[in-house]
C-alpha cells in the first residue's frame, strides 16, 4: 500500500516537516511511502487550454510527469501546504490544477483513493481550515475518500502554526497532536478500504 505525500512548500521548513513526520508514522505502520516536493521543480500553471481533454495528456509536460505516476499507483494521497492569504500555496494549487489532464484520460482516476491534508500556518488562526476545505474539496470533486481527524480535535485535518519558523511548529504541542490523530485515522482508512479490494 502506497502513500504520497506532497509538499506544496517552495521550501524546506515547516510544512515539508509536518509532512515528513506523517510519512514515517506511516511507515512505522507498514506503509510504503514517497515524498514528493513542489521545491526546486519546474511546474508550468494551467491555463485551462483543454489541450488534455483532446490528447489525454497534459500540453506541458514538466516535472510533474514524475508525480503523475507516483498518484497513479498511490492507495492514498497527502496534500501539505503552507497557507498562503488564507488558501493553499499556489504551487501546490498549481499541482492540483493540472490533475485535469489525469482525469480527462481517465474520468475515475482518483476514485477511491484516500485523502488527508495538512496545513500550516504562521498564526494559530491563520487560514488552515480554509486551506484544509480547499484540500478535501480537491477529494471530493475527485470521488476520494476524504479523511480528516474526526470529532473533538483535528476535525478537518492536521492544521499546524509555525510562528513562521520551523522550530515553531516542532513546539506546537496541539498540531503535532492533530498530526498525530489525523494520521492514524488516515492509515486506517487506507486499511479498511483496502481489505475491501
């Protein structure tokens, strides 16, 4: 069973961390997992050229080929990012926008798949749920199994404040708490749905 891990972070702080705490949890559990970042790679935005709904493939084909086929194999799929203006960064929106090409070739390509997000923000209340809603709308629209912390804490996923440094969110005991639970619950249902296969 295979989890991928996307940081949407165009560095290497806070958000690639929380994300990298997440995969070796999951890991620890039997997971096999791959991390994937937007850092350093090249990702041209869509413009919605509907060039993929023609083709089956994206007009651009840039680093993200490699991510492609990593989602293609994953049972279950985690969106990290840091919250920018109170959404998702928009290299990690950019990364979700380009799915389009996926599912123009392949109208049930997500379906089924597990979804987990986790967001971190500079201010304890800085946009993270909104984020959060961004991630598990992405999963919904793709017929996803959206997964979130459950009720009383964590409710839409791992929302983490950094105080905008990395040492931040390694001392934010209530994040690292919601990381925890989310994680969990998220292993969980990439079990059950799979036992179901």
């Amino acid at each position: 069973m295979l989890i991928v891990g996307v940081s949407g972070s165009p560095r290497n702080q806070a958000t690639e961390y929380a994300l990298t705490q997440a995969l070796e949890t999951l890991k620890e559990q039997g997971f096999e997992t791959k991390l994937w970042t937007v850092r350093a790679k090249s990702i041209k935005y869509c413009v919605h050229c509907n060039f993929c709904l023609t083709n089956k493939v994206c007009a651009f084909q840039d680093d993200l080929k490699e991510l492609y086929d990593s989602f293609a194999a994953a049972n279950g799929l985690i969106f990290a990012t840091p919250v920018y203006l109170g959404g998702i960064s928009a290299q990690l929106k950019t990364v979700l926008d380009r799915t389009r090409s996926l599912v123009a070739a392949d109208k049930n390509f997500f379906n089924g798949k597990v979804g987990m997000g986790i967001t971190v923000g500079g201010d304890r209340t800085g946009g993270q749920e909104l984020a959060q809603l961004q991630l598990h709308t992405f999963y919904l629209i793709y017929g996803m199994i959206s997964v979130g912390g459950g009720p009383f804490g964590a409710n839409l996923g791992a929302n983490l404040w950094s105080k905008d440094t990395l040492e931040g969110v390694k001392l934010d005991a209530e994040g690292m708490h919601e990381l925890k639970k989310t994680t969990k619950r998220f292993g969980e249902y990439i079990e059950r749905y799979t036992q179901k296969q």
